[in-house]
C-alpha cells in the first residue's frame, strides 16, 4: 500500500465532518492532521502489525482485501462495544 494521496485524505476529512459523531471540540485542521497521522502510522506500522496478527496458513492464503475486511468488522464490533 501506498500514503494516501492529499485529495484522498481531504475527503475523508470532509466526510468525518458530515457525520453526526464528527468530533466539534476540534478546528478542521486538527481533524486533518488526525487523518494524515493515522494514514502515516497505518503505512509505517499499522499494517504490517495487523497481518503478523493473522495467524498462518491465513496470513499468506488470504488477500489484502479479504484481510482489511475482517480487520474492519473486528474494529467495529469493537467500537460498537464501547
């Protein structure tokens, strides 16, 4: 994977801000630094940590998408928990 282009993280920006949970204790620049912060980590860190956390054969038989998609409903029954 790569960093995410500027437009691309812009618009997950805008995205955030059309939400009902958008965060109003934050200016839109610190809302975008969050989202290049957690771009940056993702590439640096985060992904390789979350396929090691794949155990084996899974880790090399699935995809990087199938991989992503379990990581995410994981995440948000995580979330949803809270």
């Amino acid at each position: 994977m790569a960093v995410l282009a500027s437009i691309v993280r812009g618009d997950i920006t805008a995205e955030q801000q059309r939400v009902s949970t958008c965060p109003g204790t934050i200016t839109k620049a610190q809302l975008r630094a969050s989202v290049d912060a957690l771009d940056d980590w993702w590439e640096t860190t985060g992904a390789a940590l979350a396929n090691a956390a794949f155990p084996q054969p899974q880790r090399s038989s699935l995809t990087t998408l199938q991989k992503y998609e379990i990581f995410m409903r994981v995440l948000k029954k995580k979330v949803e928990g809270l």
